[in-house]
C-alpha cells in the first residue's frame, strides 16, 4: 500500500540551527502538505503545496520556514534558524488528485531543539 | 478559524461499551473528516462525510453530521483496547487547500 515517508524520524538540534525534514509524498498526489504538532496538542496546519508553489500557508508559517519539491518526489520543510518553541512533531501529508478527500500522513519527524 | 472543537477532551471507558465525540466547527464546510492517532504515530484517516449526507458508517464506527448546527459525531460501537488513541475531526472547506483539525479527544479502552 502507498504510504508517505519522513525522514529523520527524530532530529536534535541546538538553537539557530538549520534543520531541513524531508517527505516522500505518493507518487500521483498533487497537494502536499506540512503540520505540526506539539506534544499533546493539537494538529497545526503550516503549509500546502500544488503545482510546485506554495497554496496556502498559517500565520505559523513566518519567515524561517520555506518548503521545496525539489526533484519531483522529495517534499521538503526547512526551518533556518530553530527556537526552542520550534519543538515539535512535523507531519508531512499529501492527497490527490483532488484537492478535497483524505489526507495521508507520514508517521512524523521529531524535532527537538536545545 | 474554521477549526473543529472536539468534545470531551478525554473519554475513558471499558472494552465493549460505546465511544461517543463530538465535534463542533464554525463555517460551511465541503466534508468533515475523521483522523485516529496512536501515541507517538501519524494520524490516520478513518472516514469523510460530505456536506450533503447526514449519517455513514464503517465497520464499528458511525458518524453523523448535523450542517445546520455545525456539529458532528463519531460513534466506536464495541470498543476494544485497540482503540485507545486520539481522535480528530478535521474540516474542508471548499476553496480552502487544507484540512483543519480540532483538539482531540482522547479515548483510554480499560480492558
């Protein structure tokens, strides 16, 4: 069954580092899609992604964070320089072809920043 | 925000009986989706309701969906400690890209 992969699986990083949290989407999905979750909370929506530029993004979503599909199967967030509050799980998703209908997750990248 | 409430935040029953959330939302909606969470793990979707339709169920799980009040509900009949996870409702909005996700509830099975 198609499924949605993450790496690294869990990432420490110290503050002010770059930390950059890789997805493989599948194959034939249009829209993809960057959460976020802190620990026990809610699921934050960050960023989608269709026809290679960013569709929609949160107020979350500032300056320090870029997305990138750069070979047509990798599906990238980069966070330039990572505060503490950055902490968190990062869910990759995607769907298609239509832009309504299920999402599916990837089991999430940890990131933890000292 | 167009963010579901999920309601209880946290439910905590003995196998066998029923598991019932509630979930509230602010706008009109496309559908109304709802994910599972195992600790630790990614969410998985367990079933979409359209805005047209008012009831649909899958296996062990029963959602309604009530437009004119904004409301919808997940039902687990028969629980089983396998169900111990967090549940989220997520809406779509049409012309919005992305889902938006409620709070939670978490559910404890106690064998």
């Amino acid at each position: 069954e198609p499924e949605v992969t993450q790496t690294p699986s869990h990432q420490v990083t110290q503050m002010g580092q770059e930390v950059i949290l890789r997805c493989v989407p599948i194959s034939n999905h249009l829209y993809f899609y960057w959460y976020r979750q802190i620990l026990g909370q809610k699921v934050e929506f960050l960023v989608s992604f269709y026809n290679n530029e960013i569709s929609e993004k949160s107020e979350i979503f500032d300056d320090q964070f870029s997305v990138e599909r750069p070979d047509g199967s990798n599906f990238t967030l980069k966070i330039r320089s990572t505060k503490l509050e950055d902490s968190a799980m990062y869910f990759c998703a995607s769907r298609g072809p239509m832009v309504t209908g299920e999402l599916f997750f990837g089991e999430g990248s940890r990131l933890t920043v000292l | 925000s167009q963010q579901g409430e999920e309601d209880p935040q946290a439910l905590s029953i003995q196998e066998g009986e029923n598991a019932t959330m509630n979930c509230s939302y602010k706008t009109s909606i496309n559908n109304l989706q709802w994910y599972r969470q195992n600790s630790g793990r990614g969410l998985v979707h367990l079933i979409l309701i359209r805005s047209n339709e008012r009831e649909k169920h899958s296996g062990r799980l029963r959602v309604t969906l009530d437009t004119s009040k904004k409301s919808s509900s997940l039902l687990i009949t028969a629980s089983r400690a396998a169900d111990t996870a967090s549940y989220f409702c997520a809406t779509d909005v049409l012309g919005d890209y992305k889902l938006s996700f409620g709070a939670g509830t978490t559910v404890t099975v106690r064998a």
